[in-house]
C-alpha cells in the first residue's frame, strides 16, 4: 500500500465551497483502481489548511491510473482553482509490519 499526502492550501473565504466541492470530487477517487480509502483532516491551527490522505494499492495507481485518467480532469476542474499555492504531492510506505493507515 502507497499513502499519497497531500497539504491543501485554500485560499482565504473558500474553505466552505472547497468542502462542498470535495464532497462531490471523493466520488470520482473512490471509483479509480488501486484505491483503498481516503480522508480529508482540517487543520486546527490554520483555518484554510487541510490535509488529504489517500491510499492506494500501487504508485502506479495513483501516477498512471488516476492521474492520466478522463475523471482526473473532472476532478482538476472540481478542486484545482481553490489552492494557493498548488499543493505538492509526496507518497509514503510504510516501513513497519504493522500500518496504523
């Protein structure tokens, strides 16, 4: 299993319309190949920061599979206009036998 994190940066005063855009985006990532789950966390500290955790069974499935997908457009179209500045993307194993993801 891969962990994608993302920071997600929203401009100030989108964060409502975001969440609602989100709500409306998962559906698109959860019916790609590879996934497994996701979840977005809203920083406490930093009202317009998020973070989001998506888990897939390949990198590939994340690089290749969603990412030159026909949805990933619907989903740039749904969510890229909210970060400032554009988020970067990192992908994480894990190097323990047990996952707490």
């Amino acid at each position: 299993m891969i962990l994608e994190k993302v920071t997600l940066n929203i401009k100030p005063g989108d964060s409502q319309a975001f969440e609602k855009a989100f709500k409306e985006a998962q559906k698109i990532i959860a019916s790609m190949s590879g996934y497994i789950r996701h979840d977005v966390l809203k920083c406490i500290e930093e009202e317009n920061k998020y973070l989001l955790l998506v888990a897939w069974e390949t990198l590939e499935d994340h690089e290749i599979g969603f990412r030159k997908s026909n949805e990933y457009q619907e989903w740039t179209e749904l969510l890229h206009h909210f970060y400032d500045p554009f988020p970067t993307v990192q992908h994480y194993k894990s190097v323990l036998e047990a996952s707490f993801y």
